[in-house]
C-alpha cells in the first residue's frame, strides 16, 4: 500500500516540480524583502521603540500569508495534464482506486502546504521578534483560512476537469465566491464589554486573527475542508460508463 502511494505521490511531484519551484523561487525572493531589514538591524524591539505601527507588520503578515496559500492552493493542472497525455484512461485499467488518486493528490497539496506555510511563519516570527510586536498568531490564522479558501477553488477546477465538465463552470462559482470572500472580511461582530463600564465593540476577521483562540478554528476549518478537497476528487475519480 505505502508503494503505491510513494508512486503515485512521486508521479505527481515528478510532473509538477517546475511548476512549484518557480513559485517558490519567487516567494522566496519575496520573503526576503520582507525580512531582509528586520534581520540586518541588530537591535530587539527597535520598531517598537521608534513607534512603528503594528498595523504595518499584520499588513505584511497579511501578505506573505496570502501569497503563501495562493502558490501552494492554487491548481497545478496535473489533470489536465492526465487527460492530454491518457493518463486518465490508462488509470482505469490499473489496480488503483478512486479514493488511492485522491488520497495522493490530497498528499501532495499537502507537502507543498507545510513548506510555503513554514516560510511564511518563519518569516513572521523573524518580524516579531526584531519587532516586539507578535505577528506570529496572525500570520498562522490567516494562512490556514486562506489556503482552505484556494483549496476549496482548486478542488471545484480540478473536479470539472476530471469529470470532464467545462472549465466555465468553475470560473463562474469562482466569480461568485470572490465577493462573498470580501463581504465575509467586512463583516464586523459585535462585542459587548462586561466591565464596570460597558462598551461594545466591533472586530471583523482580521482582529479575530490576532486571538490564539482563533487557530482553533482555522485548524478545524483547513482539516473540514481537506475531507471536502479528498470527497470531492475521490467522486470525480470515479470510473464512469461512456
């Protein structure tokens, strides 16, 4: 069983290494701009001192998150790679199930997961420690949330493309989602303070995000959506009469 997997899991990394190096090449570069002028000034807490904002270090956090789970979320087109070479169909005749090719692609979008997110709070502890403001928490919360949203669109695509839907299709639910993304990060909770003086206040995701409560949520929201990424690709792997 574990053969089968390290084939099938090499099989995907041997045709799409390119694709994630040349990513990762640029994410690189770019974390390093981000972080080059925390790690050369020695001082701790510099930024702090002079009055820096923190609302610029979640801002970049913010960013490397995001960029973080769009390289690693987004599709890698090895299904439309297996359908253009007859990978697909050849599959069928070999002793591999519907649920073997998901759980592999499923593997594989995990690797590259913890690699760009490890960069990505690596680089947030570096700007919060040379900082003093602790981005860390933030940094994680976001990453999590992002990469189970280009997760969920990666597996719409991918999905059609197996099925052999058109690729329209999920262009169009794509076009739908993006402006519930941004009415979802507009939206604004309000919080009554319990003191002697009470107060409400309004915190919208972002605030949320600073909260170490917060990864329970995100942890338990990547792992739902990590289920859904597996079913979906698991049915769409399955073998049709035609």
């Amino acid at each position: 069983m574990m053969a089968l997997y390290r084939s099938l899991v090499y099989r995907e990394l041997k045709l799409t290494w390119k694709h994630y190096l040349l990513f990762l090449v640029l994410y690189v570069l770019m974390v390093g701009l981000f972080t080059f002028p925390f790690i050369i000034i020695q001082e701790e807490n510099l930024f702090k001192t002079i009055g820096l904002e923190k609302v610029f270090l979640k801002m970049f956090g913010s960013f490397l998150a995001v960029l973080g789970a769009l390289t690693s979320g987004t599709p890698n087109n090895i299904q439309k790679i297996d359908v253009n070479s007859g990978w697909k169909r050849y599959s069928y005749s070999l002793p591999v199930t519907a649920g073997e090719k998901a759980m592999s692609d499923l593997i594989v979008k995990l690797v590259y997961f913890i690699l760009f997110g490890l960069l990505a709070t690596v680089s947030a502890v570096i700007m919060g420690s040379k900082s003093g403001y602790g981005v860390f928490c933030f940094t994680l919360n976001i990453y999590l949330i992002m990469s189970a949203v280009f997760w969920i669109f990666d597996a719409i695509e991918n999905g059609s493309v197996v099925r052999g839907l058109n690729s329209a299709v999920a262009k169009i639910i794509t076009v739908i989602a993006v402006p519930v993304m941004i009415f979802l990060l507009k939206l604004r909770v309000s919080v009554r303070n319990n003191s002697a003086y009470p107060s409400v206040k309004k915190y919208g995701i972002v605030d949320l995000a600073e909260h170490r409560l917060s990864l329970i949520f995100s942890v338990f929201f990547f792992v739902i959506v990590c289920i859904g990424y597996y079913l979906i690709m698991r049915k769409a792997y399955e073998r049709r009469e035609e």
